[in-house]
C-alpha cells in the first residue's frame, strides 16, 4: 500500500510538473509575442494597400519606399478611356513621418494571437510627398488634357430653325477642370489608390443648363406662340405685314424672366412705320384741274402715327396671339390712306386764277370764281400749302379786328381762315383779290358755297396754290 500511495504521488508530481512547464512556455510565448509585436505589424496589415505583415518600422518603411517608387495610377477618363501616371512622372516618394511607428504602436499587441484571421486595413494620410510642379506637368501632358482632343462643355439653348424655335440640346463634351483634375491624382497618388474615375470623381465641366430645363422648354414654347401672329396693317395700295420674320427679332426677357416684348425694338419699327407712312408735312406732286403738275408745300394736313399710343398697341395685339388686320392709332388723319393721301374729295383753290374747284369721287361738282386775301397787305394773303377742313358752321359769325360779318355758311381750314359765302359781293375772280381782298378767307358766291358745304366734310384736304 506505501508503495502504490508513492507510485500515485509521483504521478501527480510530474503531471502538475508538465502542467506548470507549459504554462510557464505558453506564458513566455505569450509574451513574447507581446514584446514581437510591439515592434512589428500584426499579421494581415495592409498598410496604403501594401501588406507589411510581421515587418518593423524599418521594413515596412523600406517596402512602403519601394512600392512607392514603383506605383503607376491608372487615370479612367470619360467614355473609358484609360491613360497612367506613374511614380517618377511626379516625384513621388515615401516621406518617414513617424506614422508607422505610430500604426505599431496603436495595435493592440496583447491580443497578438487572434490577428492571425484578421484583415486589418490602414490608410495614411500623408505618407508620401510629390513634386507640385512635375505633378502639373504630368497632368497637362495627359492626351485629355490636350485641346485638339477636348470637346468643350455647352448648354442647351433655343435656337431659330426658320420655322419655328426649337431647343438644342446640350454638348456635355470632355473639357476637365485642371484644378480639381490635379487634387484628384494627387489625393490618390499619395493615398496609394490605383486607379482613379475622373468622371466620378467630378473633375468634367459640365453644362449648366440641360434640354430637359423647364424653363427652357417653357421659353421655347412661349416664343413659338408669340411668333406664331401675323398682323397686318392695311394702308389702302400698300400694305405691311408683322409675322414671325419681323417678331422674332423683338423678343426678350422681362425682370420677371418671362418671354415678352422689346419696347424699345417695337418702338423703332413704329417708328420706322411713321417714317414710311406719315404724309403730314410733306412735299406732294398735285395735278391741278388745268392739267398742270404742281409742287404742293406746307400745311397741317396729312397721317401722322401716334407712336406711343401705337406701340403700346402693337405689343397688345401681338401679345394676345389673334392674327388681324390693324390701323395704327393716329395723332393726325387724313381722308385718303393711299399714297395719293389727298385722294379724289377735295377742294382745290387756284390763287392766281382766282379760282375754286370742288371734286367729289374724281369728279368736279362746283367750279367757280372766288376772291382770296389780298396780297399788297402783310398778313391778309390766303396761306397756300394742303390743309385739313376744320369745321363746318351754317351759320356763322366771322369776327376779327375792326368787323363782325355774319354768313351762311362757315368752313374753316387753318385758323380764321376758311371758306364762306360773302353776301355782300355781287362780283368774284378775276383780280379782285389785289384791291378788294380778304383778310385771308376764300370768298365764294352764295348758291356755289350751298353746294361746297353740302359735298364736303371735316378733314377733307383743301389745296392751295398760286
């Protein structure tokens, strides 16, 4: 029995002899990896995407330094294009900053044994150093940086086809930022990342304004509908038109960036209008009832366009889309809108002749003698040039300085001077006017003048000549 209790007891003896053994390696190896790694990288540490497992500062710099030294980036520019820039192109090398150390450092190396599995990835900020100016160089020599291959970048804008207005789209082209385009390489450059999408990356300029834009299909809309009038003014043998051809030019952007109308352009056109078709003041041809062809000077009668009041008009009716046929709005009218403006009613007073004929239509309905202003006085000679018929009076007092003459019938045309009846002549023509003249008026017999009042309206023209 003493012998099997000391077999027994020197079993245990050696077994808590291993136990403690073993312990005592397990805890040296332990440790010894605690102390291995305090200096050197876990295993599975990838470190800018190089794996420097197991290495020290020392080796992990050494690698870093070479890998730096062979790094080439991959550049991916639009529509997969693939060009590189390679370590040397720029300067490129591996800067010892002490991060390294800090990375060994910062692993928690008392957990040294469950890193065998793991994956442990670092990423510096700033490892390695570059030359500005090579980067710049590298960069501007990149066949897409080169300007027979760049496309610039264009907006979608409205465009006259002839027909109609239509939107063009966009030009997204390929013209790179070259700022941005040089912060992109040079961030992956020093952040060891091999390839880099410039695309992706933003580095493209873009349009600013795309097809799909409302307020550019709002525009083209609005143009085409505004353009799509025709207006028509209607001077009797003459005629203008303001269509597409002429609208087009007039279109422009309010302060509220609604499509509208120029003013200013719509008022040169009226202007131009007034220009063409304004007939007061002007110098008229006159073929006389004797067959002579006279230049007729002066006088207040004649068209003559309101061009505020017209401009605005016009902005109106083209505004509101509906095709018509317009008169201008006039300051001054007369009574034929052809080019002849005089046209075939008017009165006729031949000063030399002393004479006074009446056509209605084209056709002389009175002809008779008269007796005008007397010449040899300042002041009393009958004004020539083409006038306007002012009024009509049946009766009248005609009243001036010194008298106060009663008629029967009254139709002034520039002032105080008009035509009347004068009962108290029995005689007319011939060169009365040069010793017994008016004041100015054209004095007419009394059943002669019963007919010109009766045939004649306000603003018809009266013609005087000598």
């Amino acid at each position: 029995m003493a012998e099997e209790k000391s077999g027994m007891s020197t079993g245990k003896k050696v077994l808590i002899f291993f136990i403690i053994v073993f312990a005592a390696l397990t805890g040296a190896a332990y440790y010894l990896g605690v102390h291995y790694f305090s200096s050197h990288f876990l295993p599975g540490s990838m470190v800018n995407g190089f794996n420097c497992s197991y290495m020290t500062e020392a080796e992990a710099e050494e690698l870093l330094s070479r890998k730096v030294g062979a790094f080439v980036l991959a550049v991916e520019t639009r529509n997969h294009g693939v060009e590189s820039i390679s370590a040397p192109d720029v300067g490129l090398d591996y800067v010892s900053d002490g991060k390294i150390r800090e990375l060994i450092l910062s692993q928690n190396r008392y957990k040294w044994f469950l890193s065998f599995s793991q994956h442990e990835v670092y990423q510096m900020e700033a490892p390695v150093g570059y030359d500005p100016q090579k980067l710049g160089t590298a960069v501007g020599s990149l066949d897409c940086m080169q300007m027979e291959n760049v496309i610039m970048p264009s907006d979608a804008f409205i465009r006259d086809s002839g027909e109609k207005f239509e939107i063009v789209p966009e030009v997204t082209g390929n013209y790179l930022n070259r700022e941005r385009t040089e912060e992109v390489i040079a961030d992956a450059m020093t952040r060891g990342i091999t390839t880099v999408n410039l695309e992706e990356s933003g580095c493209y300029e873009a349009p600013e304004v795309y097809a799909e834009d409302a307020d550019l299909i709002e525009d083209c809309r609005r143009m085409n509908e505004i353009t799509d009038v025709i207006i028509t003014y209607d001077f009797a043998d003459r005629k203008e038109t303001v269509d597409r051809s002429v609208i087009k030019d007039w279109l422009t952007k309010d302060s509220g960036g609604e499509i509208t109308l120029d003013e200013k352009k719509v008022s040169e056109y009226v202007y131009e209008l007034g220009q063409k078709y304004d007939t007061l003041g002007n110098t008229r041809t006159f073929r006389t009832y004797n067959g002579r062809e006279l230049v007729i000077e002066g006088g207040d009668y004649g068209w003559v366009i309101d061009q505020a009041a017209e401009t605005r008009g016009l902005i109106e009716t083209v505004l509101s889309g509906e095709t018509q046929v317009r008169e201008p709005v006039y300051e001054c009218e007369a009574w034929s809108r052809s080019t002849n403006d005089i046209g075939y009613t008017y009165v006729e007073v031949d000063l030399t002749a002393q004479r006074l004929v009446l056509y209605v239509d084209g056709a002389p309905i009175v002809d008779t003698p008269v007796v005008t202003g007397n010449p040899n006085i300042p002041g009393m000679e009958t004004p020539v040039g083409c006038f306007s018929i002012d009024d009509k009076i049946s009766p009248a007092v005609l009243t001036g300085e010194g008298y106060e003459q009663p008629v029967n019938y009254w139709i002034p045309f520039i002032g105080n001077v008009g035509i009347h009846d004068a009962p108290w002549r029995s005689q007319f023509g011939e060169n009365l006017y040069m010793w017994e003249g008016s004041h100015g008026c054209v004095n007419v017999p009394y059943d002669q003048m019963a007919s010109i009042y009766a045939n004649i309206g306000v603003g018809a023209p009266v013609v005087v000549y000598k």
